[in-house]
C-alpha cells in the first residue's frame, strides 16, 4: 500500500510548532504534499528540509511569508519539476512535481495550491486565469505519464462538498465557473479519488473550516482538498481518512492509500 497525504500548513513554520513532525512520524505516510508553506528554503534547512526521515522537495513563492508547496517522499524520484511553466503563477510558488520513471511505468506526484479569490475581484480574476492554465497542462500531462495530483484547490465541486450550499452559490470556491472547471477536467477522465471511494459522504467529507465564528466546532466546512488522478492510478485507490481532529491549519490532513508502489 503507498500510503499518499495531503495537507494545507497555513504556515509550515507554525504547523511545525504544533506538532506536525510527530504526528507524520507515527502516520508514516510514503509521501505527503503540502501546501502553503509561507516559508524560504532557508528557513527550513536543518529543521523542516526532512520531515519523519523524508527528505522534502519544495516550490517557495519569491514573496515572502506567501504560497509555496513541498513534497516529503520516501523513494527518491527520477526527476523534479517546479513550476507549471506559468511565470504569473510560478513566481507564486504553486507547483511541484516530482516523477518517478522506470522502465515499466511513469509516474508523478504533485502538490499544487490553486489560489483563492475570496479577497476580493483582483484574486478571483488570478484564480480563473490559473484555472484556465492549469487544465490544458494536466491534459497534456496525462497523455503522457500517470499522476496524481494533490492539494488545496480552493473549489468545492458539488452541493454535498460544503455545509452551506445555498448561501455560497456567488462566493469564490463555489461559483458556477469554478464548478465548472472542475467538472470539464473530471470529463478528460481524471478522477476526484476521495469521491470514487466515498460518492456520499458529507460532514466527513469537509478538510477547511473558516476561522470565523464556531465553524470547525459546529462542523461548517467545506471540501477543498483533493487527490486527483489519473484513470488507471486512481483505480489502485483503496482507503481514505480525514483527519479532523489533527489542527496544524485550517485544513486538515487528507491520506488515501493506494495499492502501488514507486
């Protein structure tokens, strides 16, 4: 079982302080992407490089305290990619892919944050003009080697993926377009892995919770987190967990284990 965790730190710094190390040396995940780091290479070197004897591999924003994503890998991989080849997006530090090519098979893992538009217009324009980026590059991406993609893609896809529906149809994460998207890229034939083993699941479904009011204590959350994949990967998918009570961030961790090995 490759044992594959994804998890926003809002900070790696603070998630570290926390107790992310221990938390990720008794899960013992193979890999583990993480988002938003708001950190510099330096400032991990010699403490957060290796996390529970795993080297990472990271994507830092050139603005400090901003963005930034990492991969934390037991095998070691073939090849690294950072960046998309977006400069706008790529200076945000959005995009790792590390791959992990043999002779029988390609594969990569990708930790990816796609921003968020709630601040306000100028965000949510970005966020659709890195959509509209995005889903061309892991079409091509995908006629060419198996992947899966993990991270905080800032977009809940159906009703049953935040509490409050009804009163977030205009808001950034779940506006017509950004469904949409999600759905145009789920028809190329990747798959949203955490709902093929979990088609139903609601309440414990959610991996964001506001900051504001009760949320995380009254459950108001969304599902923002995702492993997508593709077809003949996410076939070997077998168990998934979410771990709410585990509070590094505003996220909480997502694993899914599959039935493969690099």
């Amino acid at each position: 079982m490759f044992k594959l965790t994804s998890l926003n730190l809002n900070g790696i710094r603070s998630a570290a302080r926390k107790g992310l190390a221990e938390w990720v040396e008794q899960l013992a995940p193979d890999c583990m992407c993480v988002q938003e780091l708001k950190a510099q290479v330096p400032d991990m070197v010699g403490s957060l490089d290796v996390m529970a004897s795993l080297p990472g591999y990271f994507h830092c924003a050139e603005k400090k305290g901003y963005s930034g994503v990492g991969i934390y890998t037991k095998a070691e991989p073939s090849d690294v990619i950072v960046g998309f080849g977006n400069p706008e997006f790529d200076a945000e530090g959005r995009y790792i892919e590390l791959r992990f090519d043999t002779p029988s098979a390609k594969r990569s893992i990708i930790s990816s944050y796609f921003p968020s538009g709630s601040s306000g217009d100028v965000r949510q324009s970005a966020k659709f003009r890195f959509l509209d980026a995005m889903g061309p590059y892991l079409e091509g991406l995908r006629t060419s080697r198996e992947y899966i993609l993990c991270g905080d893609l800032n977009i809940a896809h159906h009703n049953i993926d935040l509490k409050n529906w009804r009163s977030n149809q205009k808001n950034s994460g779940f506006t017509p377009e950004e469904r949409a998207w999600m759905t145009q890229l789920l028809a190329t034939g990747i798959t949203d892995v955490y709902r093929q083993l979990e088609p139903t699941a609601t309440d414990e479904a959610y991996t964001w919770w506001s900051n504001r009011g009760q949320a995380w204590t009254n459950n108001v959350g969304w599902r923002l987190d995702y492993h997508l994949a593709t077809p003949a990967t996410a076939a070997t998918a077998k168990t998934s967990h979410v771990y709410k009570a585990q509070r590094f961030s505003d996220h909480a961790p997502l694993t899914i284990g599959y039935d493969f090995k690099l």
